[in-house]
C-alpha cells in the first residue's frame, strides 16, 4: 500500500536539481525527490523558490511528463 504524501516525512527528501535550472538558483530552479519511489511510489518535483511547495506523481506519470514535456507537447517550456 502507497502511503499518501501527508503523512510523508518529506524533511528527507533527497532534493537534486536540473541540470537546466541555473546554478546560482537566480533562475528557474526545479528540483526533483526520487528517493521516495522505491518505499512510497512517489517522485517529487519541485521549485527551490517555494520550499514546501511539490508536485507528487507516480513513476509512470514522471515518465509520461518528462516525455512529453521533451517533446514539445506542451509548447516551449
């Protein structure tokens, strides 16, 4: 059973950064959690301007956003 993302220590979120977000976090900073996939079938997305603030998907709808988004589905990103 997935455990929902509330009741989630997210405090241990492993937190990486794009390699498209700028380096001295001045720009557009998305980080992704993925060590919560494995225990609760969750990756987080994120914006290191909002701390607290994340998007929750499953796997598969991580993939199917990352391959969309890759090819162009929703316009210039």
């Amino acid at each position: 059973m997935t455990l929902p993302a509330s009741v989630i220590d997210l405090s241990t979120a492993g937190w990486f950064k794009s390699t498209h977000s700028d380096p001295q976090g001045q720009g557009d900073c998305v980080q992704v959690a993925t060590n919560f996939q494995a225990s609760h079938g969750i990756i987080l997305i994120g914006d290191t301007k909002s701390p607290g603030s994340h998007l929750v998907f499953s796997p598969e709808a991580f993939i199917a956003f990352i391959s969309a988004t890759a090819t162009g589905e929703f316009g210039s990103v």
